[in-house]
C-alpha cells in the first residue's frame, strides 16, 4: 500500500506529465496552425482549422478534469469560461473573415455586408453571449413528454402536435435571425395549432373521475408551456434584432474608420471594437421600458411552467412514502414560528433576570 | 492611405491565436499549481453564533485606538469577505491598521428551512442580536454601523429604529432610494413578478441572480473577460488575483424568499423606505430618526446602485453632522480598488476617530479637509 507520501508523489508527478504534454500538443497543433495558414487566407481550411482547434481545446478541458485542487470546481469553471471565450474570439473571426477580405480586396459596398454573413453564425454567437440554449426549447418540450410518458401512457397521442410544432418552430429561427417578423407569426400558428388539436378538444369531454385533478393541472402546464415558448421566442428575437443592429454598426464603424486612415492590424484590436459596439447597442436595448417587460414576461412564464411543473410531480408523487416539498414547507413554517416564539421567550426572560 | 484590415491576413491572426493559446496552456499550468484560493485572511475569532449566522471579532495586532466598536455589515447577496479578499486588498486590514475595533457579520447560506425569514428577522432580530451583544461585551452603550449596498440599507432602518444604540452610521454604496431608473437592476425589478419568483423557488438561487448580474455588461462578462484573463494567467499571483474575485462574484447564497420579497416589492417597486410607508415587523420606519452622525458613501460610476439611489439619504435624515462623500470609481472598486485602499479606508478611519469622543464635524475643523470629496 502506497504511504501518504508516495501517493502526493504520484500525484505531483503524473499533474507534471499533464501539463508536459499538453505543452507538447500545443507545439504541435501550433505547427498544424501555421501549415493550414500557409495554405491560404481565405475561408479555404478554416472549417478544418476550427475542428482541430476545437479537438485541442476539448482535450484540454477532458486532461484537466481531477487537477485535484481545493478550489476544483472554481478552476474548471474558470478554465470552461476561458475556453468559451477563446471559442467565441474564434467564432467571431469566422463571421467576420468575409468582411476583412473585401475590405482589403476593396469590394466592401455599403449594402454588400448583408450578403457576405452567415445569419446563422451570428446567431451561434449570440446564443454563448446570453446563454441561449438553440436546443433548450425543444428539449423542454421533449422531457414534458417524456415524463407525461412515463405516467400516463394515454397522453403520448396528446403530445405529438406539441412536439412538432415545437420542431417547425425551431427551424424558424434562421428566419427570425435575419429579420423577418412573419417567421415570429408562423412559430405562434404552429403553437395554436398544436393547441386545438389537443387542449382545445379536451375541453369538450366530460370530466374524468379521479383523476381529473391532474389532468387539470397537465392542461394548465401545458398551457403555461405554450405561453412560456412564445414568450421566451419574442424575447430572443428581440435580442437576434439587437444583436443585427450591433452588426451593422460595427459595419459603420469600420467604415469610419477606412475613411479617416486609421489602421488596425491585430484581430484583438478589432475584438475590443466588437465588444465596445455591442455593449452600448445592448445597453440601450436594455434601458428601454419594453425590454424590462418582456424579460419580466418570459421570467414569469418560465416560473409558471415549473411551479405546474413540481405540482404535478407532486400529484404523482403522493401516494409513495415519502415527504413532498409541500408538506416539508410547511412543516418549515411551524419550525420557524416555533424558533419565534422560544427566541422571544428567552428575551423576555433575560430582561426579567436582568 | 490605408484600409484598417490591410496589414491584418490570416498569418497575422494565426500569429495571435497561436499566442492566445499558448497563454490558456501556460494559465492552465499555472492553474494546476494552485492549490486553494484563499479569501477573509484576516484573523479573526467567532463570538456569537444564531441560526446560520455567525458574527466574528477581527483580532487587533496592534492598539484600538478609536474606542467605538465598528459593526460591519453586508449584503445578504455575496460574502462578506469582499472586504478581505487578499491582504493587499483589504477594507479590514486597513481599518485595523488605523487602530479600529471591527467585527462583521457572515450571514451564512440560507436553505429551504429559512425561506420564511423576512426583514423582521434580519433586522429586528439577527442584526439587534448582534449589536447587543457587542455592546454587552465592550461595555458601550451605542456602537458604530457600517453597512454595505444593501446591507447599509438595513443598517439605516436600523438606526431609524434604534438610535438609542447607534453612535455613528457609515454607509458605502447603499441603496435608499429606489425610485431611480439609472442602473439597470432598478428598472428590471420594477417589472419582476416577484410573487411568482418567490412562491417558486422558496430560496431563490444565487445563481438567478447572477445571471441577471451578467446581463449588466453581457459581451465583457462572458467573453471579454476570460479573454483577457488570458494576459495574466502566467504570473500566479496575478491569477490567484483573477480567481478570488472570481469565487466571491460566484460565491451567491441564495435568499431567504419572504425577506427577498418584502425588500423588491416594498423598496425597489413601490419605494416605501423614501416615502416613510415601509413597516418591518410591526414597527415604521422613519428615517428622521437617524440623528447620530452620518457619513454616506457613494461611487460616482456605480452600475448596481447608482449615487440617485444612495445620495439621497442626507436630505432624509435627522442628523445635524452628516457627510457625503464621493468616492471616483465603481460599486466593487469601493472595496478593492487601489483608491479604496490609499483614500477611502483612511478617510472612514478618521471620520470615526474624531466622532469617537462625542465630537462633531463642526468642533473638528480636520473633518472637512480629511475629504476632500465630501460635501457636507
């Protein structure tokens, strides 16, 4: 059995060997880096370029998973923002490569912009900035049915519309990303029609014994579902909205400074830029009346759906042998008004001592 | 004459990129060598425990010299050892330098069991606790408050409810009017179904509020930064310095639903504190009734509690020696900034001083020129 000792030995030496070979992979893809650059400076490679970047950076964060620290979780934490801002540095130079190279080609056109980005990258950039999930919607949607699944076999039928107009949806938001309002429009169509041909019917059928409680409560959640994806869809199409304008005045900005002579000749020159513009168009969005609403709205939609969430857990949940979360509220409730009551006591009975 | 990305090719940006990565590996030995993030180094020894709370006695190396205990007391969002986050960075240390007698509070980390604690609790109790029982162990009638953001907000109820027990109010970038609309979080919570947040949750997650937080400044806090941390992350102090505000900004309790609910709908909606409506227990509180001396702090450039929201506690108080002073710089630079070190612990420490004989700003030619920045 290995003394204390000699397993802090082990340990020191095999976290040297971690960092001595990542060091050495990074010589290498760094040879890999100057290859493909060599190759050529357009967009030819980059593709492949970012796929070796992402392998590394991955590899990274998988090597550094037990660095065996006190603060673990703090430094991986540290070390998974870093890693996602560096993605994000790189992503923002993939949408923006197009652009510096009719800059220099000298065939930037005030309108040409619009045809040289992809929308959707813009959107992938978007979606790290705010942490926006481009799969959390339909994977909402996709647990509510699972665990409808799980309890009541009869209502997998009754999920299918959901689970396809949530589908349709999500291949709208290219759409909603380059600016078209009516997208906006489809995404709630699709939504009223998956809702009348489920909730919709079942307000005709007569009620259904026992169990009608939870059915309730599963139209009601599934309605506040539905609230909740329209809102939270108007919400993101406001900040992709934003996030446009943002674009277009980095745009300007740029062009501002071609005019006046001014040179940038490293990329984080133009970052500091990027960022700059975006903070301010950003804020002005945020100062507006409208926005504190809406992100007030989508809050309170969101809170719905899991408060109908954990009460139709607990329907469920009732008849096993175990505390559920309202019954333990109040059981705090009487544990708090008792602990009052004594704290008050003792005061009353050391002023008397006293 | 040039094109701004003329000089700027794919070589160029390889070039930079190769760099930056090289940093996150150096950072990321840097890293592995570290093996705690030590934060509230200063010594310190508990002397009163309730519930989650924990109140502490900083240990004075050297001699007290101002003879009025100092209580101080934070946000219940965040730790308290902001004010102690490295040595060299430290409101603590510096006010114990300057001979102070300090203890604080630590909150501690609210579970589902406290979701019903309300601001009766915290201030009516916890806080009166506290307060007491410094007084019984130094012997002093009246001790000092200094509280901090909203932590200086229950500070000011306080003394309106106890001025019997106060001798001197400080507070440092604290929230009491909360009718403005110049930083973000005031109008947010002014739209927030906070009802429907705290019949949810019970305890609201930290992380709920740090993630409105982020929204703040959302392409520097979740890019930006870590970009930049990158330029440091070779020198290891450096770093350690990156990561202990790293912990204390993730470092979030969560909060206690039904005082959390009384503090958003009774201050920051419909703004009862100003108006003198806001009742904590069964108590109104009247901020008139602040007449010992006040010093009130604010930042100039503060984007979590804008100086409209703090700046006006002067013109609401009883007291006839109350200062204002203007620190230059953020809500966190109050704290850690070099300035807060050089300028503003300093200025505390003597404000205090020439109070802690009963004298006043007006006997004390000293205290206008002490700051510089104040404005009586």
């Amino acid at each position: 059995m290995e003394t204390t000792k000699d397993f802090f030995d082990t340990w020191t030496r095999s976290q040297e060997r971690i960092v001595e070979n990542l060091t050495e992979t990074t010589k290498k893809f760094q040879q890999v880096f100057w290859g493909l650059g060599s190759d050529g400076e357009g967009m030819s490679g980059f593709g492949d370029f970012q796929n070796v970047y992402s392998s590394w950076t991955n590899a990274i964060m998988n090597a550094l998973r037990d660095t065996g620290t006190v603060d673990v979780n703090l430094i991986r934490e540290t070390l998974l923002k870093t890693l996602s801002g560096s993605n994000a540095y790189l992503k923002l130079y993939e949408i923006w490569l197009p652009l510096f190279k009719a800059i220099r080609e000298k065939t930037l056109s005030p309108d040409a912009y619009k045809d040289l980005t992809d929308p959707l990258k813009c959107k992938e950039m978007l979606d790290r900035v705010f942490g926006f999930d481009p799969d959390a919607i339909s994977q909402a949607a996709n647990q509510a049915r699972k665990f409808l699944e799980t309890f009541t076999g009869s209502v997998q039928q009754f999920m299918k519309p959901w689970a396809a107009a949530t589908e349709k949806s999500s291949k709208t938001f290219p759409q909603l990303v380059e600016g078209h309002p009516e997208s906006l429009m489809k995404i709630f169509h699709d939504m009223f029609d998956a809702f009348d041909s489920t909730i919709g019917r079942s307000f005709h059928v007569p009620a259904v014994g026992k169990d009608r409680e939870k059915i309730e409560l599963l139209l009601r959640g599934l309605d506040d579902l539905s609230v909740y994806l329209a809102k939270n869809i108007e919400y993101q199409n406001m900040m992709y909205a934003t996030g446009l304008a943002a674009f277009e005045k980095v745009v300007a900005t740029t062009a501002e400074k071609i005019k006046s002579g001014e040179e940038i000749t490293k990329f984080d020159e133009f970052f500091d830029l990027w960022v700059k513009v975006n903070e301010k168009t950003y804020y002005a969005l945020f100062q507006t009346e409208d926005f504190s609403k809406m992100q007030g709205e989508v809050l309170e939609a969101s809170l719905n759906v899991r408060k109908h969430f954990f009460k139709l857990m607990e329907l469920y949940l009732y008849d096993f042998p175990i505390a559920l979360r309202s019954e333990m509220d109040d059981l705090y409730k009487t544990v708090y008004e008792m602990k009052k009551k004594v704290k008050g006591l003792e005061k009353q009975l050391g002023e008397v001592k006293a | 004459m040039k094109a701004p990305f003329e000089a700027f090719d794919m070589k160029n940006y390889l070039k930079e990129l190769s760099e930056l990565n090289t940093k996150f590996i150096k950072g990321a030995e840097t890293l592995v060598g570290i093996d705690e993030i030590d934060v509230g180094t200063a010594p310190k020894e508990l002397v009163y425990e309730e519930d989650k709370l924990k109140l502490y006695h900083y240990r004075q190396e050297g001699k007290v010299t101002c003879g009025v205990p100092v209580l101080i007391v934070y946000a219940l969002v965040n730790r308290q050892y902001m004010l102690d986050l490295q040595p060299d960075r430290s409101i603590v240390r510096n006010l114990l330098q300057h001979g102070m007698d300090l203890y604080i509070i630590d909150w501690g980390y609210p579970t589902k069991a406290d979701m019903y604690l309300t601001l009766d609790d915290y201030i009516n109790g916890y806080l009166n606790n506290c307060v007491d029982m410094i007084r019984k162990k130094t012997g002093n009638d009246k001790i000092t408050l200094m509280g901090i953001c909203q932590g200086g907000t229950f500070c000011g109820i306080y003394s309106a409810l106890y001025p019997e027990k106060v001798k001197n109010l400080v507070t440092l970038v604290a929230p009491f009017d909360f009718s403005t609309n110049d930083a973000l979080l005031f109008s947010w919570a002014k739209n927030m179904n906070v009802d429907a947040l705290v019949d949810t949750y019970k305890v609201v997650p930290g992380d709920f509020l740090n993630a409105g937080f982020l929204m703040l400044m959302p392409f520097t806090l979740n890019i930006g930064k870590y970009v930049d941390m990158l330029d440091v992350t070779q020198e290891k102090e450096s770093l350690l310095n990156f990561l202990r505000m790293e912990k204390w900004i993730f470092d979030s309790p969560g909060q206690a639903g039904e005082c959390l609910r009384q503090f958003i709908r009774d201050c920051y909606q419909e703004n009862k504190l100003v108006r003198g409506e806001l009742k904590v227990g069964e108590r109104l509180v009247d901020l008139k009734n602040i007449t010992m001396p006040l010093l009130n702090i604010y930042a100039s450039g503060d984007h979590l509690v804008p100086p409209a929201a703090t700046r006006p506690l002067n013109d609401l108080v009883g007291s006839t020696d109350k200062s204002l002073y203007e620190f230059k710089g953020g809500h966190i630079g109050v704290f850690v900034g070099s300035k807060s070190q050089k300028e503003l612990a300093p200025a505390i420490s003597k404000w205090l001083h020439e109070r802690a004989n009963g004298e006043t700003a007006k006997k004390n030619p000293n205290t206008r020129k002490s700051h510089s920045k104040a404005q009586e």
